[in-house]
C-alpha cells in the first residue's frame, strides 16, 4: 500500500506564548490551562487542515516537552538530579539542564497519552499521529552512576523496566484505533556520532554496538504486534533539538544496515536538512516494504528553503530508495521543548506549507 501521508510532520509545534506564560503562572487552575490547550489545539488543528495536511497533530501543545507525558506518569525519579549535556547552535549557549535521574524502581501512575488521544478521537479533522518517546531515551538522561545503582545495577535492567511502560502505551493506542504512531528516538544518534560513542563506552561502561543492538531489540519489544493494516508505525530520528540547537552530528552510515533491516516499523523520518546528517547513501539498506520521510525542511533556522533545492534533494534520494517509497517532512519537530526553537509562528506555518506543496509537486494529490 501506498504511504498514504506524502506531507509529513514530526509533531512538536511553537506553543502560544500565552499558554507558555499561564503554564509558569503559579496560580493557574488546571482548568484555565485545560480551556486554553483545547482551544490552540483546536486552532493549529483547523490551520493543518488549510495548509493541506492529512496527518494531523496536537502539537504536543499538552506537554512541557516530547518526553514529558513519561515523567508526568512515574514515579521513583528524583527530579533535582542533573546531567550535562552541550548543546550546539546559533546561540551560543551551553545548557547544563536538570534532569530527573532514577533513584527508585519506577512505579507507573496512569496512562501516558489518554488525556491527549480522547480529545483528538473527537476534534481531529482528519487522521491523527501520537508521538511517545523511545524506551532508549530515559536511561540515556535518567541513569546516572554512583546515585542509580541502588535502584537498578546496571543500565540495561533499567531500560528493560521501562519498555513495558512504552509498550502498554503503544498497545493502548493500537486498541484505540490510533492510525499513526512515532516513537522519537533522538538516542541513536549516539552511535553515529564519535564523541556519542566514546561517552557510551566510557561513561555508561558499555560497548557501543551491543547497545546498539539492545536498543533495537528494546525499540521492536516495544512495537510488537503494533503493525496493522491501514495504520502506520514510524520512527523518528534526530541529533538533538533544543531552542534550535543539537548535541550530534554525523552521517547514518554507521548504524543504517542494522537499523533499517531490523527495526519492525513502516516508516522511518530522517533529519537531512543539514551536512551533519551526511549523505543519501545509507538509505540503500532500506527494505523495498519500508519508506523513508525526508526530513529535509529545518525547523531550527527561519530561512525558508529553496522548493526546487527540494526537489533536487528528493530526486537525489530517489537512487537509493523508489520515489514511491519516499515522503516529505521538516527534519525535526518545532518544539521538544516548551520554550521552542528560534523562529516565530509565522515562519513555522510557511515551512509547513512549503512540506505540502512541496509533496503535491512530486507526488501529486
């Protein structure tokens, strides 16, 4: 079957300053920020719809960022630990943010993503993605020497308690008739990046190419049973995404044969708006079965690119996967985080038209 979304998008989109301002409002109800996420949702919902899309997204308008549904629903994390991580961008800056670290043997609370799915089951225009983080993602930032032993003694038994977690979550959706689900999984750009690698072996005490390898078995333990008929299931790739700025860089070659022959997706979303992504060339281990959306549209810089440059790239990307494998999307979401990346509203709705319009001059309605 034809992947029937040739306009993709990753997700996140800029929250309304007025919805990140009530949100810091210490007096806020939880009613008024309820009144007023319905009603943007509604609002960037409706503006997909006049773009042109036919995978519509909440936004993540709900959350603090893309992983924050997770820690909103467990317990046994001490939210005052920190970990560093350097970011890398336009500002300059380095962010050194604090990260709830695993102290406790995880205890879930409620469901991740049913006060989001109710709401789009009814609203929506049209179909629908929800995006959940990766399982590999919260050892990466949670598990920290010297102060998460105690709960679990190594790395990998706390991410095997974790995928249960993201499992039941995706077997929820699945029961729900949700048609589109992406696990966001930034974490393997770790074994792409040499400076990633190093910290892997030397930090977390582990050989880089068995957590690779652990990671996929993780990823499709969590997806199992969650391929169907007339619904799709992604992932998304990135190296990082933080008020415009990254932590990796480099090419997919070093993990592309085993991540597209073994992942059990439909569909994997790839950042390639930039070189730090390195070249089409991987993308040749893709299975025929499988299609590749191009991430190719930053959300991280305002300027608007170039739709021929698009159709280059696109047709580039061709050699190595069929066009009809191929689909369309900004390499990232507009906002993992609360505060979003550099750029304003307006430049975010033209990068999305240019997705659509981009997709109906290649493939046509």
């Amino acid at each position: 079957m034809p992947f029937p979304y040739r306009a993709d998008q990753v997700g996140s989109l800029l929250r309304p300053k007025q919805l990140v301002e009530l949100r810091k409002d210490p007096n806020a109800g939880h009613s008024r920020i309820r009144e007023l996420e319905d009603a943007q949702i509604l609002r960037v919902l409706n503006r997909q719809k006049e773009l042109g899309f036919r995978i519509f997204s909440d936004g993540e308008l709900r959350r603090g960022g893309f992983m924050s549904d997770f820690y909103d629903s467990v317990e046994g994390l001490d939210k005052d630990g920190s970990i560093g991580r350097i970011w890398q961008g336009q500002s300059g800056a380095k962010d050194n943010r604090l990260i709830g670290i695993v102290v406790e043997k995880i205890r879930q609370t409620k469901r991740l993503t049913a006060h989001e799915t109710a709401f789009l089951r009814e609203r929506s225009p049209g179909d629908f993605k929800m995006t959940l983080p990766t399982a590999n993602q919260f050892p990466a930032i949670m598990y920290k020497k010297g102060l998460s032993a105690r709960a679990y003694p190594t790395y990998s038994e706390f991410l095997w308690d974790v995928a249960p977690i993201i499992r039941n979550e995706i077997q929820a959706l699945v029961r729900e008739g949700v048609k589109y689900i992406q696990i966001d999984a930034p974490r393997y750009s770790y074994y792409i990046d040499p400076k990633w690698r190093e910290y892997v072996q030397q930090e977390l005490e582990i050989d880089p190419e068995q957590a690779l390898d652990e990671a996929i078995r993780v990823d499709n333990a969590c997806l199992e049973g969650a391929r169907r008929p007339g619904a799709v299931t992604a992932i998304h790739l990135c190296r990082g995404n933080n008020r415009s700025q990254w932590y990796a860089e480099g090419g997919y070659d070093p993990i592309a044969e085993k991540l597209f022959t073994q992942l059990n997706v439909d569909a994997f979303l790839l950042e390639y708006e930039s070189e730090r992504a390195g070249t089409f060339e991987p993308l040749r281990f893709v299975p025929r079965d499988k299609t590749v959306v191009l991430g190719l549209v930053s959300s991280k810089v305002p300027e608007l690119e170039s739709q021929q440059q698009l159709v280059r790239r696109i047709e580039e990307a061709s050699r190595y996967v069929p066009l009809e494998n191929l689909a369309l999307s900004p390499q990232c979401g507009f906002a993992s985080t609360m505060e979003g990346n550099l750029l304003t509203e307006d430049e975010q709705w033209r990068k999305l038209q240019l997705v659509v319009d981009t997709a109906r001059a290649v493939w046509g309605d």
